[in-house]
C-alpha cells in the first residue's frame, strides 16, 4: 500500500475529465446529472437524538439554506457532480463570531490540496486567482468516493472510464 506524503498529496486533475468526459460526451453528462438532481430531490431534515432516547427535528436553516446564493437542493447537485466528476467534494463550515456554523459552502475539489503531516490530515488548502487559503481540518469536510489505491483523493467514474470516453469523443468528433 502506498504511504501519504507527509507535507501534502497530490489531488487528481479535475480539469480534464470536466472538460472532455463531463462537457463533451452526452451520455457521461446525461448520466452525472441524473445522478445529482435525484440525490438533490429530498427534503433533508436535521434530527437531534435527545439524552432519553427521544428524537427531535431541529429547526436548523443549513438544511433548507446551506448559504446565501444556493438551496439545500441546488448544494447537493453540485455536490454529487463533484463527486461524479473528481470523486472528491469538500465542504467548508463558515463560523460567525461566536463559533457557531452560519453557512457552508462547496469548494471545487481542483482547487483543493489536502495537507498531511505524518499522514495525518493536519489542514487544506484552497487556491483561487493566484492566492492560497490555509483552512483547519475542523472548517472543511472531505466527502470521497472509495480509491484502494490512494488514501487521501477519492476515485472518480471518469478516471476508470476515461480511455472508454476518449475513444467515444474522437469516432464521435470524427
């Protein structure tokens, strides 16, 4: 099994299989977005499980409105596409003054490099127009799709079905 760098590993690269298999190829994108606005469909509901067993819906307006420009079912299309397409999504939690989580936003997993120390994950870092953020691990969620072949990234469909979806695109161009 390989071992995680200690400083940071390297995140696969989103562009190409965004590009080529999602933008391009009409049954991959057909596919992705069946995937993304069936998962966003739901009502999701926020439970708390109170010290006597009981459970209590909480009245959390994440759930509906998980931050100012995006429903809770525009959030999870984007989400499950990310996934679908880099097999990678982070979440990063938004604090107010007072610690409390106030919004969450969706980060593209291009942009994202996890940063390990001793294969830990001890931050992330997202870069946008030339500049790094430096976010604690405490602030970002990293959902993955399962890669027995790296311990950080998850495996996008796209990967596995790349050399497929390539030779689809150029019969198709040609």
């Amino acid at each position: 099994m390989r071992t995680a760098p200690d400083t940071s590993s390297t995140a696969p690269d989103l562009l190409p299989f965004a590009r080529r298999g999602y933008d391009q190829n009409t049954i991959v994108h057909s596919c992705i977005r069946e995937l993304a606005t069936i998962t966003s469909a739901p009502v999701y509901e926020v439970e708390r499980k109170a010290d006597d067993g009981t459970v209590e819906r909480v009245d959390y307006d994440l759930a509906e409105h998980p931050n100012a420009d995006q429903s809770m079912a525009e959030f999870v299309e984007l989400l499950m596409t990310y996934l679908q397409v880099s097999g990678n999504a982070y979440v990063m939690r938004e604090r107010g003054r007072s610690g409390a989580i106030v919004s969450l936003q969706l980060l593209r997993p291009d942009r994202v490099t996890v940063n390990l120390n001793k294969g830990i994950v001890s931050g992330y870092t997202y870069e946008i127009d030339g500049r790094s953020y430096s976010l604690p691990p405490g602030d970002v969620s990293h959902l993955k799709l399962p890669n027995p072949a790296d311990d950080v990234y998850g495996l996008s469909p796209l990967t596995v079905c790349a050399r497929y979806l390539n030779i689809d695109i150029s019969v198709s161009t040609f």
